[in-house]
C-alpha cells in the first residue's frame, strides 16, 4: 500500500469515527512496557535509559489513574 493510501484511509477513518475501539492511555502505557522489556540493551547506557523510560512510564500511569479518579469525581458532581 502507497504512504498516500495509508493516510488516506487513516485520515478517512479518523474524518467518520470509525476507530470505535481505541486503546485506553493505560493499555498504550503497557504496550510500551512490555516493548521495553523485551528489548535487549547493548551498553549500560542504554539500560539506563530503559530504566529511566520504565519509570517514566510508572508515573504516566500514576498521573493517569488520579485524572481518571477527578474525571469520575467530577461527572459524580454534575449527576
């Protein structure tokens, strides 16, 4: 498939809502994890930039869950 059908058909689905399904932010975040982990590191430097992506990935979640909770919290309040 050419780069210009590509975007067009993602363009297209994007344009008509068709993307029903997404992914939630928490799935996206342990699908980044798991890429990590199975990843090998050549050099110590790149196992701590692995780490230091592991961690920043642990507190994307965290921030993810506590918007998620003031989210709720807040449609609670206009109920």
């Amino acid at each position: 498939m050419k780069t210009r059908d590509l975007l067009d058909k993602i363009t297209r689905k994007f344009l008509l809502n068709e993307e029903k399904d997404a992914p939630s932010i928490n799935e996206h975040v342990e699908n980044l994890n798991e890429f990590l982990n199975k990843m090998q590191p050549r050099s110590m430097n790149e196992s701590k930039k692995f780490d230091t992506a592991r961690k920043h990935l642990q507190e994307i979640k965290k921030l993810s869950r506590q918007l998620e909770e003031q989210i709720q919290l807040l449609e609670e309040g206009e109920k």
